[in-house]
C-alpha cells in the first residue's frame, strides 16, 4: 500500500483540486492506495478554514476503492495539535492558509507509516505514482525536486516541497520536525514550512518528471500546478498561478489537456453528491 498525505481545509475549491488528484492517482496506478487527510478547524478565526467533512472523505474513499478495493482514503483532525505548536507562531497569518503547515504535525501521528509520499493539492497524477514510491530514501529525510525558480532566485540547491518522499523515521531521529517547527514560530517567512524544510533537511534531489513544475513531458509523473513565470522582451514577465480545477484557464492558458476525463467525472460526483460540494 502507497501512503500519501495531503494537507488543507473542505471549503469547495480545495476539495475539489483534492478529489481531481486523488483520481488521477487511482487511475494511474494499480496499487493500493492510503490517502491520508492532514485537517483542522479553525473556523472561529476564518470562515473558510473548515475542516474536510465526513461526507468528503468517504467519497475520496469510494473512489480509490473503484480501482483497487484495498485502497482507503482517512483524515486525521490536528486542530489541537495546531494550536500547541503552531498558532501562536510568526508565520500563522501569512500568504498561504495556516493549513500548509499541518505537515510539520506529522510526528505527534503515529498512524502515519515510516515513508510516505507528502503532496500538495494543486498537483495532478500522469502515470504510475509507484514509480516516486519507489525510490531510495534510506539516509535522508527526504527526497525533492529543485524548485523552477528558486534555484534561480534563492539558491541552486533550494526544493520544491510541493512532492516529496518522506522517511518520517530519519526526520524524527534528526529533530527536523522539531527544527521546521521552531523556525516558522519564531522567524517570519514568506514560504514558511518550505524554507525551513530546505534550511534543517538532509535532502536527496530527483528530477523534474517526479514534480513537473512547467509542461507536461512524456515521461512526467507528477504535474504540479504551482506558481510560474513568463519573461517578455526586453524586462517584461508576468507571474501566473493556474490550479487544474480552474479548468478553462488550464485549457487556453497552459494548454493542457490531459485531464478532461477526470473533469467529466468530477461533475457527475457534483450532481450525485452537492453536499461535498
């Protein structure tokens, strides 16, 4: 069984970029799944930081289990452990939702196995998800991708934490969980739990085809929908964010199309169940 982890709120749009890659993930592989939910409520604060309900996770549930029926999707509520070791801290209110830090939780959740993939949600599966699982993560904390234009603009060795291979053993050995929490707490960041991941990691590079940041090639595993830059001559760029549930931007602007399948689908599970919704 492949255990990915995801992080984020139920509000409409997450859920459904969330539902899109879990499909795609079923689609392409004929491994069991574990999609394991990262979820806390902070609705007193924010009326869209509402945890994923019961209702969406059974449905990520039922479709895994349509390709292999030993698949399962489950969700782990981390509000407590959120308020204890990260709320109070510099980076709660930042440019990302509080909920992309949830993955510095992990250590408190001992169901979570010893090597995980972590994905984010703007991220959508092109082939066989087994192929990252697969690779050796044995005496680092984790194995990632060189961030597009970070390696450019920050520093040559600076990851894109949007994919990973996890050896949740090695990071808890090496305090990295521990390390990444007091950073964001006491430092503020514009990209928080991902620049204290590059600072404390003990990092393994893999190439781009495992978190595809720009085109999809032949031989992509992972698309990620982050972030990108176009330059215009002579000093001219544009910085665009396009996320595969915004579909037709991801048809005219990127000219993708590889997933309207799964849109086609992700609507009659819209008609089947308005309450995930």
């Amino acid at each position: 069984m492949i255990p990915i982890v995801f992080s984020g709120n139920g509000n409409k749009k997450i859920f459904e970029g969330l539902l899109m890659c879990v499909i795609s993930l079923a689609k392409q592989t004929n491994e069991a799944l574990d999609i394991i939910v990262l979820t806390m409520d902070l609705t007193k604060e924010n009326p869209n930081f509402n945890a994923f309900s019961e209702q969406q996770i059974a449905l990520l549930d039922k479709m895994v289990k349509e390709k292999n029926k030993e698949s399962r999707a489950r969700k782990f509520d981390v509000t407590n452990l959120y308020m204890q070791h990260l709320h109070n801290g510099k980076n709660h209110e930042n440019g990302y939702t509080p909920f992309a830090m949830l993955r510095l939780l992990i250590d408190f959740i001992p169901e979570i196995p010893d090597k995980i993939i972590y994905m984010d949600v703007d991220t959508m599966c092109v082939s066989d998800i087994k192929q990252l699982y697969d690779l050796d993560v044995t005496g680092y904390d984790f194995i990632a991708c060189k961030d597009y234009m970070g390696r450019f603009w920050i520093r040559p060795s600076y990851c894109n934490s949007g994919v990973l291979v996890l050896n949740i053993k090695q990071m808890k050995e090496d305090g990295l969980f521990v390390k990444c929490r007091d950073m964001v707490n006491r430092k503020k960041m514009i990209m928080p739990d991902q620049t204290a991941l590059n600072k404390y990691g003990k990092k393994k590079y893999m190439p781009f085809r495992f978190n595809e940041q720009r085109k999809i090639k032949s031989d992509t595993v992972v698309k990620h929908f982050c972030k990108g830059i176009v330059f215009f001559l002579p000093f001219g760029f544009h910085i665009y964010n396009i996320k595969q549930w915004q579909r037709e931007k991801v048809h005219k602007s990127l000219k993708i199309h590889n997933f309207d399948d799964i849109y086609k689908k992700v609507d009659a599970l819209k008609e089947a169940y308005p309450n995930c919704f």
